[in-house]
DNA sequence: CTGATGTCCGACCGAACCAGTCCAGTTTAC
DNA sequence: GTAAACTGGACTGGTTCGGTCGGACATCAG
C-alpha cells in the first residue's frame, strides 16, 4: 500500500550517515550495521545494490569501506528507490509493460500515471543531504500540520 | 515498490465507472466485473470494503446493487487507499506504531514523514471526478513541473 | 404468505513476494 | 601469508496478497 521496502529503508539510514560530515567520509558495512544494529549481510547486499546502481563506491581490501559516489546534494530518494526496488511504478503496468488484463479496457491509466510523475517530483524533490539535517528546524514557515487537504 | 495494491487498483476502476454520468447511478458487482473482465468475487470483495470505509452505499436484494455515498468529487484516492489498505504510511513506523527496532537510532523518520504528508497531499488533490473525464483533453498548462515546494 | 432468485457478506486457501541467512570467492593492506 | 573487508549467488521461512468458496439477507412472483 504504497510503502517502501526495508531495504530502501536501510538504505537511505545509511546513506545518511555517509552524509553526516564527520571525520571520516567512508565506513564498513559492519560499521554501520552495528551503529543501527540491523543484520550486517542484508546490509551488505543493499550496499551492494547501491554500488551497482552507482550512488556509492566501494574500496575493497583490508581498510576498505563505502563512500558517496557523488555529493549528497545530487542524490534524490527516487535514485535510492529506483537503485533498489527498480523502476518507480504506481500501478501494475507502465509505458513499456501492457501486461495487465484490463489494458485495453481500463480508463483510468493516464490520470494514475500523471499522479505517479507527481510523486516522483515530490520524492526527487528531496536530497540525501537535506536528510543530513539533524532535528529538522523547520526550514519551512509550514511545519508538519499540513496533512490532509 | 510504491506501488498501489491490485485491489486499490480496482477499486478506483469501479468508483469511476459509478461517478460517470449515466442512465443509473448504480450498478451490480456482476455488471461491473463483466464490463472489466475482473474476477467478480474478488471485486465484490472490494466493494464491500469500499462500503464498510463509508464510500459507497449498497442495495441488497434482486435489484440491488452499488452506488456512491456522497459526490464523486468529495472522493479523493487517499480515501480510497485508507479503506482498502489501511491507513497510508511510507515507512514501516508510524505516530501510533513504534515497532520497529531500529526506532530509537533511526534519525530519518521525521523528514520520511514529511515525504509521507507530502505525497497524501498530492494524492487528495485528485478526486474520482477527475478520473471520469475522459480522454483527459488538455495536457493543462503546468505539466509535471508543478512541483510545490 | 411463501418460495425462488439474485444480491451482499464473511471466512477460507494457495501462490507470490520479501526480509533475512548462509557460504564460497576475490581483493587489498599489513 | 594472513586477516579484514567487499562480491555474488543460492536458499529458506514468514507474511501478505490475489483469488475462491459457501452462507445470510432482501426483494419479488404467485
Ligand atoms: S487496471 Fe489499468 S491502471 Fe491498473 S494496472 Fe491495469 S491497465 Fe494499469
Ligand atoms: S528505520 Fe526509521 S523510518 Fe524506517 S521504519 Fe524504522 S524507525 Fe521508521
């Protein structure tokens, strides 16, 4: 129902803490599996993943570790999503994939695609480094009581 | 990820197909599934959550059948969401649901939640009304780019 | 009034997906 | 050479989701 998996979750945990400026710009996964205490080899794997989808780099070796691939600024959530889950997709299909059975006879695709590029632009609106930002201090004059209409 | 549920998905099929001006402003779950090429049951079971969130309004009896419980543009897809898949949230955690383990460390909630606000926002703006028109005629002035903020 | 019909309703089940685990292999620093 | 770290794949258990079943209820014909 429109959430996102552990593993963008703990991707994003960590791609903070890369982004937090500190005296060291890199850290193991064992490092950091251990500062939020969740399981260092499914970590591992989502590091992996982020590698492959090149948002972080990796050194291998002894004093090896993991390090932003770009600055935070310049990476978005969706780039976290997309390197994990794949493609952002709302509904069932999408421009290059028909399968659905009420392709032909469903009418309410475009209105639904045009609500997934809304979302995409609010998620590509927001950086890791803006994630950096300890105790949120309210950089807007809108705080979290804007729910709802 | 992100992604909405098949049911959802039915569900807002269905809304429009009763919010489009016509003859009857009811119809059957059997005429509905007929006209989509959509299991009946499992639309019936849609349905029928739809009526317990107070969306629709249904008719027992053998001319029975489904109709909306207050005008199609006071319907929004959040509402939609909530009564077929429980309450909207990004994030395994919640105001009301702090089980996840790594709470107390996690430092990302709050602009996560934010981010959550943000897309149920985006996603009130649009009412089933806006769904029944078809064809969506004009791409409308501000395309995607209307990225409020 | 009574039976037949067609509808809604709640409980049930199998399959797909995802979080989590394990292990063998490769690379680099010391 | 050895230890520490990353890489890649295969495997499993649990939960959720899509889909199915029989029963309850209201309407209408006679
Ligand atoms: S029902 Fe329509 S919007 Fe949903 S997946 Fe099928 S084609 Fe896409
Ligand atoms: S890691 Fe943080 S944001 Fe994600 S579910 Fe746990 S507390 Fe919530």
């Amino acid at each position: 129902m429109l959430r996102l998996s552990k593993k963008a979750d703990y991707a994003l945990l960590a791609l903070r803490h890369l982004a937090v400026p500190g005296p060291r710009a890199t850290a193991s996964a064992r490092e950091l599996a251990e500062s939020y205490d969740l399981p260092p080899e499914l970590l591992a794997k989502v590091l992996q993943q982020l590698v492959r989808g090149g948002l972080l780099s990796s050194q291998q070796g002894i004093r090896g570790g993991y390090g932003l691939a770009r600055p935070a600024a310049e990476i978005t959530v969706v780039d976290v999503i997309e390197a994990i889950d794949g493609p952002m997709t709302v509904t069932a299909c999408s421009e290059s994939d028909h399968s659905c059975d009420q392709y032909t006879k469903c009418n309410i695709r475009d209105p639904l695609w045009k609500l997934k590029d809304r979302i995409v632009a609010a998620l590509s609106a927001t950086t890791v480094a803006e994630l950096a930002i300890d105790l949120v201090p309210a950089p807007e004059s809108i705080p979290v009581s804007l729910v709802r209409r």
